[in-house]
C-alpha cells in the first residue's frame, strides 16, 4: 500500500481498514441520555489528543489498559494531523494541505496510528470521540487550511476550497471506521469559534457538515465540539455570544445528536463557583431540546476540590440533561517517559485520579 493517498485517487486502499459490518451503532442518544453497548446510563471519561499519534503500539495498549480498568467508557482524541509542508519520516501527520494538491497520509506515520487505536479500542470497550479539525493552530488546524487556501480563520467556515478539502477528509476518516463499534461519535471541530461573527456563520456550517456526515454515516452520532458559549443565563463572557456560537440554536440541528460544552474559569476570567451554574443551565438547555448534553472538557489546575463538585453537580443531573463528563486530560507513563503535563492532567495511578476517576466511577455505578 502507498503510504501517501492523494485525493483524487480516491479511497481504496482503505477497505482493509474497515471491521465487519455492524446493523448499528452501539453508542446511542436515548432522550437525554446516552446508551452504550445496551446500557443506558450515565458515563465518564477523558481526553487524550497525543494517543493516536504515537508510533509505539505497547504505548498505545498500556494507556487503553488503564483506561478500561479505571473505569471510563468515553475517550475523545484527535482524529486530525494536518501539515504544510511533509514532515521527515517518522513523524506522525495526517494531512498534507496545498493549493496544489493535498494529501492524506495512509502509511505507518498517519492514519494507520489511528487504524490501531480504533482496533485496540474496540477490544476494551472503550467509545472514541474522533474530531475532525482544530480551531487552535497545534496540529495545523484551521490556519493550516488558511495557509493553503488563503483568506483567515473567521472565514474557514464558507471558504470554499477549504470546505472542500475538509470534507475530503471527513470522507477518508469516515469511510475507515463507519462500522466500527469503537466509534461514539464523529466531532465536527475542536472549539469552533468565529469571534466576531454572526451565529449563523457556524449554524449553518455546522447544518451543512453533519448533513454530509450523516451521509457518509447514518448510524453514529454526531457533536460539534464547541464549548457551549453563547447561552441564556448570566452575562459574563462565556454565556455572551461574541465567540459566534449560539448553544441552544445549535443544539436545534437535526443531525447533531448532542450537545457539548468546556469549562475552564481559570482562563475565562471567572470564579470556579460559576461552574455549578454553567453546568445546570446547559442541562436545562439540552433537556428542554430532548438531547444529552456532554461535559466534554473540564479543568481547574488539577483541583479536586474543586473539580469533584463539578462531576457531583453533572452527575446528579443525569436524568435532567446531563449524559456523561470528560475531563482534560489523561495523563500515563509511556515507554518514552510520562505524557504532556499542561497543568490539568490527570495521571493513572495518582491520588488526583483516584478522586476525579476511582471515587467519580464508583458514584456513577451506584447512580446507574
């Protein structure tokens, strides 16, 4: 197999990536719940943006080990890469993106890391969130599309070479796992904001992409990713709509399934004792819409005390809007040394993990 798939190639050199056909998904939506592989419940989990990037399979093994044996069903990770320019060999990347031509790496440095982790997922249970691009510039994100197709990220959302290239590969990622039991949900963006923009801007993309994504894919769900700005309640800045983002008009797209929401107060300028609030008001947000609502990202300083609250909160809530909460981020020993420490990662084996995962996971089976 060519390890680069140019697009215009199409997609055949994928087909051995795809496990048997299933009849459905087994992550599902049930009213403002979520229901996984039969069980409908509330669940927990986490993020890991660096897991389908490593090189080493073990690695890979031992972080899904710990995650299954914690506990924690849900696990979003980054299902983009995206370059300009073709890095040296060994280096993970997933999308080469020019105005000449892009490209979709297929070979053992991109999506064949993310083949692995599907695989070995499904083999523990354990649901993946796959996203399909950042707002942010790490791993090239939407500026990567902007250096090759002009124009600014504002403008990512109706740019029409861009759009294209993007749905590209939406279809590549899509078309190898579309009858993968590991999938909980395809995840349009990582945090997409247009500051300054009419809501419509992101509505209308977020309409169209899903849309399309329902087409590729009619049995798995379907979030945004935004952080859930944009919301009656309050009038700090999260709740104000100045990021472009409207939470209960988006949560009213037909083929997104649930809503999702972050909080950071730290970096928004606001007291941690406004997370109570911030989560009760999206649930009330989803359950009057009928949907789960996901506490996608959630971090203060590696906190317990006042992280702990939040799930509390989150989960007494699970039959009033609230389906599950994922916290930023997982953090593990790997045979290169201890993962990224950004300040809000939470490591196996820790006495912060046995509060925010051990303590969290046995409230959650006793509520269940």
């Amino acid at each position: 197999m060519k390890s680069i798939l140019a697009i215009g190639l199409g997609l055949l050199s994928v087909v051995n990536a795809l496990p048997s056909a299933r009849a459905a998904a087994s992550a599902t939506a049930v009213g403002t719940r979520f229901s996984i592989d039969g069980k409908t419940g509330y669940f927990a989990g986490t993020n890991s943006y660096w897991i389908g990037f490593l090189p080493n399979t073990r690695d890979v093994d031992t972080v899904l080990d710990h995650l299954a044996t914690s506990g924690l069903k849900i696990l979003r990770v980054w299902g983009f890469n995206d370059v300009n320019s073709r890095p040296g060999s060994g280096t993970a990347w997933f999308q080469l993106l020019s105005s000449s031509g892009s490209q979709i790496n297929t070979g053992a440095d991109g999506l064949q890391r993310l083949d692995y982790l599907v695989q070995a997922a499904d083999k523990r249970g354990i649901k993946l969130i796959i996203n399909f691009v950042n707002y942010w510039d790490d791993f090239g994100g939407m500026s990567a599309y902007v250096n090759a197709f002009g124009g600014n990220k504002q403008g990512w959302y109706t740019n029409a070479r861009a759009q294209e290239q993007y749905k590209k590969y939406i279809q590549a990622v899509v078309s190898r796992y579309a009858n993968s039991n590991a999938i909980f949900a395809w995840e349009l963006a990582n945090e997409p904001r247009c500051p300054g923009c009419s809501t419509d801007v992101i509505y209308k993309w977020a309409t169209d992409t899903s849309n399309y994504i329902r087409s590729l894919d009619p049995n798995h769900m379907i979030t945004l990713g935004d952080e859930g700005f944009g919301l009656p309640g309050e009038s700090s800045y999260p709740y104000q709509y100045g990021e472009g983002t409207d939470f209960v008009k988006n949560l009213g797209i037909k083929n997104l399934d649930f809503g999702t929401f972050h909080m950071y107060p730290d970096g928004w300028g606001v007291p941690t004792s406004f997370g109570d609030g911030w989560i009760r008001n999206h649930a009330a947000a989803c359950k009057a819409a009928g949907k789960p609502c996901l506490l996608e990202e959630y971090g203060s300083n590696a906190r317990c005390d006042i992280q702990k609250p939040w799930q509390q909160t989150s989960l007494a809530l699970a039959a009033n809007g609230m389906g599950a909460d994922l916290f930023w981020q997982w953090g593990d020993q790997l045979s290169t040394g201890q993962t990224h420490n950004d300040g809000n990662t939470v490591y196996f084996g820790s006495s912060l993990a046995t509060c925010l995962v051990t303590d969290h996971v046995k409230a959650i089976n006793a509520a269940n």
